[in-house]
C-alpha cells in the first residue's frame, strides 16, 4: 500500500472498523436549508445521546483556557454510565478521535484511563480492540494508524491502563528487522517508536530505566548506519552536508535522556492531574511480554526478497531543514528543546494530513497548538515545517497548491508576524538559490508566485534589483513567468520595476508562420486548409479534398511539409481558447491518423507546435498534453525529440524540461487507469458465471494494461539511456568551445538535475528495470555514476 493513498482529496476510506478516513472531522453533515416564503429555515433534527459524545469528544481540549481537568471528569462520569448499553459503539467512538485528532492523544488516553478505574470490563475492551486494530494495521501497512496507534498506547502506560512491560514489547516487535530488511522499512519503525518516546520516555524511566537504555541503544544502531547515499539523494540544498532527520530525532531523544526524562512543555499531560486515582486500577498487559520479539503476536509485513519484487512503498523522511538559523531575532531568547522542536513539527505535519487540504481549519488548529507557547515565538518552527514538506522528495504528500493555501493562510491569521517570517525565509531561501536542488528550484519558483498571486503581486522587488548571477536572474524570471500563467503580461509589467524590465517574460502571442509569407514552401496549400477548417468542414471531407485532383498542390509536397501544415493549420484554428482548441483537434482527429502517424511526421509535429507558441510557453504545454491525450504524439517520439541534437542548446529553459515531465506523467496517468480499471472488474477467476460480454471486456482490459505496462518500462529505458549519452557527449565536449558553445555551469546544474529528478521521481517505477540500468551506468562519467547511484539507493531502499 502507497502511503499517499489519502492524498490529494481522494474519497474517505471505509475500512474493517467502520471509521472513515481522515476527511472524517467528526462532526454532523450540515442540514439542509429549506426556504419558505422569506428566510426560515428548517431546524437541524435532533441528535441521538451517541452523536452528542461523539460532538463532545472531537471538541474537548480545543478550548485552551477551559479548564481540562474538569471536562475530562465530567465525560469520563457520563460516558461510564453508556457503557452498560454502548459499550461497543463508545469504544468504536474514542478510537476514531485518538486516531484522527493526534494533537489530542494524551486527552484520550487520560480519559480511557479514568473510564477504566469505574469500568475494568471497558479497559479489558478497548484493549483488545486496540490489539486487533493494531494487527490489521500492520498487516495493511497503514502507515499513519501505525504511528498513532502506538502514540495512543504511549499515553495509555501514562494513564496506568496498559503496563510498560507491553509497550517495551512492541517496541522490541518494531525494531526486530535485521540489516538486510530495506532502509526504508527500517526507518520507517525506528521513527513509529521515537515519535512515542516524547510522551512515553517519562513514565517508562520510572518503571524500566534500564529497559529504556538498552532501547535507545538499538536506536543509536539502527538510526547511525544508514546509507549516506539516500540522505544525498533528498537534500534540499545541495554541496552542504545533510542530515537526516531520522538520526537528528535519535539525538533529540539522546540529549532528553541526558537529563533524565523530564517532561516535556510542549505535551499535555493531564494524566499527572489524576494520577492518584489513575493508579488504583491494575495496568493490562496488552501483549505476551516476552525476550522472543515474535511471542507477542503482532507480525509486521513480509519483507520483499528484492527490489523487483517488492510491492510496497515506504515513506521517505526528508533531511534536517532549517532556513531560518540565521534569521534568529524573533525566536533568540527562547528556551526550547530538540525534542521540544521535534514535538511541534510532529503536530503541524499531522494537523496538514488531518485536515487533507482544508488549509483554513489548518491553520486554525496550528496557531492554537497545545504547547504551552504563544504561537508568535514559534513561527519559524511552522514556517520551516511546511517549506520541509513543501520541498518533500521524492514527492510531497498533497498537491504543492495545498502548501501555498496554508502560507497564505498563516499570513492571514497572524497578519502581524507572519509575513515578516515568511520574508525572512523566503530571502535566505533566495540567497541561498545556487545551492538548491534543481527541482527544488522550481517548486521555490512556483509557491512564490502562486504566493504572490493571494496578495496582489506585492513583493520587494527593488532589493533584488540586481541579480547576482545567471541563476538568481533565472530564478526572477521563472517567478515572473509563472505569476504571467496567473494573471496577465502588463499586470505583471506594472508591478516589476525598471531595473528587472530584462526579466519580465515576452508578451505571448501566436507565430502562425503562413500568413503573410508567400515564399514559405506550402504557404498557399496552408491558407487553403485554414480556410476549409474556418469554414468547419470535416476531416472527411478535407481529406476528399486532399485526394482528390483539387489537391494536387498538397500532394505535391513532402509528408513532413504536409504534417506540418495541417498540424500548424489545426493550432490557428484552436487558437483563441483551450476549449477551441479542444473542439479542433477532436473534429480533425482523423487528420492526425493519416497523415502525422509516422516517426517524421511525430517529429515535425512537435516542432510545428514548438514554433506556433514560441511566444507563450504554457500553450504549447497545453498543446502537447492535448495531442497525447488523444494519442496524436506518442510519449517515445516526444523522448526521442527532446534528445535530439537540435533541442540541446534549449535545456536551460524550464518550460522544455515541463514537457518531459509532463509526457512520462501522461504515460504514467494511463497506466493508473488502466489498472484503476482491471481492478473494478470482476476477473472470469472469481466469477465462472460472468457473462461472455464482461469477460471480453476483462480481457481486453488486462490486454491493454500489459502493452501499458510494457511501453512504459520501454519509456523509461529509452529515457536513461538518451540522458546518459546526452550528459556523456555534453561533458566530453565541455572544453571544446566550439562544439559545446551552450554548455556551461548553468546547463550542467539543469541537465544533471533534472536527470536526479527523474530518477527520484519514478524510482517506483525503476525497480523493473533496476537490472538494465545497472549496466548502462557501470562505464560512464564519474558525475553521472555519483548521480545515478544517490536515486539507486531510493530504489533499493524505499
């Protein structure tokens, strides 16, 4: 299972427990307002006691300046007496909050624990039920109940409801791969127990000092040897020295053990409030305690024997990040801990999944975070945190647009610091430009101008007035560039001053080569053509028209002069608007078939539309995702262009390297329907009674799939062989200046970047192929290999 399955707005899963996924806020659906006559309307119906716990379970705690303790006595009084009639659904309730709202774990673990000194029936209950949610967890690779579930055991040894003896257990279950297990597996468990550690390390000192220093010992192992290739392959900021947030949290915790444990600031812990009722009861032993790791009865997912095989994809913790360290003064006079630090990043990121790109409730809860601090003296720490998985390789969690909502929100709410944080950040990060990854370049380039679209364009141009090299001008006039796709060319050329009129983008435009240029070869067949598509008539009859007498002229030239026409011909026609553009190309569709099929004909095709939005580059964007959608390009011929000899020089431009990623994206989307689709169909395996229709259609489906499956592991070869020769040739030629006149450091950062990207990007997709790229990259330049190897190591390892 991909962790990202609830990325991205995807529907709420219904899973074993009948919860739904994150998109469950726990609230009622909003009733329907029905007027009649004037504004009335009709009241809410009235809720059953059951949703009335659930409204006050999702709310208590939310209100900082209430007074906790009380709320908690209060519910754990009248929820005791439901059990004898609810047991099942309360239990079924409180799971589902502790699951989806981890900012308030130690509330419900408090409260469980409160409920169990009147109930032991509900502690022996709620346990179990724990146990089997936990066991199917695992066995689904469900990634985040993994980590809050093991966090809700944490509070529950707190509260004295479970014994710390259990929670050793499974930490010892978690940590019980070996070395030949993948890093990603590794790090993945070794981070579900240190983000435990923070609420738990307290009260498991008192009960098993030692245990806990033997646990911390097989963390200092597990988080000290890893590959330093994988920390290499998703650094932000290139030719520094990296650190992995997996080893940076391992230290944290070692500093806290340092000092003996103490409690944290930034935790609640309203257990230590009840704690002399808390401890009358007698803590459960969740799990068979045992030195034998497997005698506890929860098995982690099988461990796929080799990169080819493996079905599973692990989540990649990015490295230590932090912009702001020289930007200290807001934030120098605090005392906070790593451990402290780590806490609240640890909230904001499961706030920005709960909340699933609902960036106003996000922001709500992230300025009211229960930590004990005014949110103004932790700016930078949020600011940090979203930029970290803003810049997420190889892949953020949600759509980049859902982070540039929660900076702009942010700003918004605390419209008196926020901005000024931002700014901050947002110069160093400007400053610092030569050293960012080339794909965090662009996603920097295409936040900042999406930022700067929610506030009217307004930014301190003058201070970057003057660029200090060819990259800092780049990254200005990328910004401007994308601000252009939002808004319009003379908005932007009325905010930009004088000084960076160099970096404004042309304005766009068509060049629709045949008008006016009798001495074109095929200009007067051209205005024949357009004519006859103004006119609307069909593909038919247009190519009655070429084959018949009347179009000698057409006939007469050469298949690449005739794709040209017709394709440049078809882009005048679709000019005016996206839908045009639509309409002409599906009307014409036919066209396309018979005369712009071949490898030539493919070819021109792309430099026709090349050179019709020479002067608007997100045309030709669209253009070229419209023709693979209707299969007029195929994404090899596109590939095979874009590493011809002739587009090398154009590398240095951003948008060309847009159409790369947007072809392999296209070939990808198809492939993910196509299995979308196979997987909504019932196979003629599970169903003998199928009727003959479904089983053909199964089995076309599965067909179209395999040929998918296979042109896309071609794509790929064929892609890392044309970047491996292209980087070859490109660096042999380096010192001759005639050959290479275009290579210089600029377009060895972009072209050895974006190769980086690639590889990152899909390294899913490469385990088929890991084999032949093996061989492919054991003799070549020691820059490639360098390069090759850093995104080998997601491969092998994620």
């Amino acid at each position: 299972m991909d962790r990202r399955d609830n990325r991205r707005g995807s529907a709420p899963r219904q899973d074993d427990r009948g919860y739904r996924g994150r998109d469950n806020r726990g609230g009622q659906p909003p009733y329907n307002r029905r007027y009649s006559g004037g504004n009335d309307r009709q009241p809410p119906p009235e809720k059953t006691p059951l949703e009335k716990v659930k409204d006050l379970l999702v709310r208590i705690g939310d209100n900082l300046a209430s007074p906790l303790e009380r709320n908690l006595a209060g519910l754990a009084e009248a929820l005791s007496k439901m059990l004898a009639q609810d047991l099942g659904q309360i239990i079924d309730i409180l799971l589902e909050c502790a699951l989806n709202l981890p900012t308030k774990t130690p509330v419900y673990g408090t409260l469980i624990g409160l409920m169990y000194t009147k109930s032991p029936d509900f502690g022996k209950a709620i346990s179990h039920r724990i146990y089997s949610i936990f066991a199917i967890a695992l066995k689904r690779v469900n990634f985040y109940d993994i980590k809050f579930l093991t966090r809700l055991l944490s509070e529950l040894v707190n509260a004295n409801v479970v014994d710390a003896k259990s929670l050793f257990a499974l930490f010892d279950r978690l940590l019980s791969d070996d070395a030949s297990a993948p890093q990603g597996r590794r790090d993945f468990f070794a981070m579900v127990v240190m983000q435990s550690l923070p609420s738990a390390a307290h009260r498991l000192n008192q009960e098993d000092p030692e245990k806990l220093k033997q646990l911390m010992e097989t963390l200092d192992n597990r988080t000290a040897n890893r590959d330093p290739l994988i920390t290499s392959a998703i650094s932000v900021l290139e030719h520094t020295n990296p650190v992995s947030l997996v080893r940076w949290v391992y230290e944290a915790l070692a500093e806290q053990a340092q000092v003996g444990w103490p409690p944290l600031s930034t935790i609640r812990s309203p257990w230590v409030h009840f704690k002399e009722q808390l401890d009358t009861s007698s803590p459960l032993t969740l799990f068979n305690f045992s030195p034998n790791p497997e005698d506890i009865g929860l098995e982690l997912p099988d461990k796929d024997p080799s990169p080819e095989e493996r079905v599973i994809v692990y989540p990649t913790f990015q490295n230590l990040f932090h912009v702001l360290d020289k930007e200290s003064q807001l934030w120098s006079s605090r005392s906070i801990s790593n451990v402290d630090r780590f806490v609240i990043q640890d909230y904001i990121i499961d706030l920005m999944h709960f909340f699933n790109e609902e960036e106003k409730d996000c922001i709500k809860h992230i300025v009211n975070l229960p930590i004990q601090m005014n949110i103004e003296t932790v700016l930078d720490i949020v600011v940090e945190t979203i930029f970290t998985q803003l810049f997420s390789l190889p892949q953020s969690e949600f759509r980049r647009v859902y982070y540039g909502l929660l900076f702009a929100e942010l700003c918004k709410v605390s419209n008196e610091f926020a901005p000024g944080v931002l700014s901050k950040a947002i110069n160093s990060l400007y400053e610092q430009i030569q050293t960012l990854d080339v794909e965090c370049f662009i996603i920097f380039t295409e936040w900042f101008a999406h930022h700067l679209s929610n506030f009217d364009y307004k930014w301190l141009w003058s201070s970057w007035s003057n660029p200090a090299d060819k990259i800092h001008s780049d990254f200005i006039y990328e910004v401007l560039y994308r601000c252009m796709r939002l808004s319009y060319h003379e908005r932007i050329e009325k905010t930009v001053p004088p000084e960076l009129a160099n970096c404004i983008p042309t304005k766009p435009k068509v060049n629709f080569k045949y008008l006016g240029r009798p001495d074109i070869e095929g200009y007067k067949v051209a205005q024949q053509v357009f004519g006859k598509m103004n006119t609307k008539e069909t593909a038919t009859q247009i190519i009655a028209w070429i084959e018949s007498d009347d179009g000698e002229q057409i006939q007469s030239l050469s298949p690449v002069v005739q794709a040209d026409v017709l394709v440049t011909c078809i882009l005048q026609a679709g000019a005016k608007s996206y839908s045009h553009l639509v309409a002409v190309t599906e009307r014409y569709h036919e066209l396309f078939v018979k005369y712009v099929s071949t490898e030539e004909c493919q070819r021109q095709a792309i430099l026709s539309i090349l050179s019709f939005w020479q002067h608007s580059p997100q045309q030709a964007l669209i253009a070229f995702s419209k023709f693979l959608a209707l299969d007029i390009l195929t994404p090899l011929a596109i590939v095979e262009w874009f590493f011809s000899d002739s587009n090398l020089p154009s590398y240095k431009k951003h948008w060309i390297w847009e159409i790369l990623h947007a072809t392999v994206q296209k070939a990808m989307s198809k492939l993910e329907m196509l299995e979308s689709e196979l997987a909504s169909l019932e196979s003629p395996e599970a169903n003998p009674q199928l009727s003959g229709e479904d089983i053909i259609r199964y089995k076309h489906t599965e067909e179209l799939l395999a040929t998918a499956r296979q042109n896309n592991k071609k794509l790929f070869i064929v892609l890392f062989q044309r970047f491996e020769t292209v980087l070859k040739g490109a660096f042999e030629k380096s010192g001759n200046q005639k050959e290479g006149d275009y290579l210089d450091d600029y377009w060895v950062w972009m072209s050895l970047g974006q190769f980086k990207c690639f590889g990152r990007k899909y390294n899913v997709q490469l385990r088929s192929i890991l084999g032949t790229l093996d061989l492919l990259f054991t003799n070549t330049d020691p820059r490639i290999s360098d390069v090759y190897q850093q995104f080998r190591s997601l491969v092998v390892n994620f």
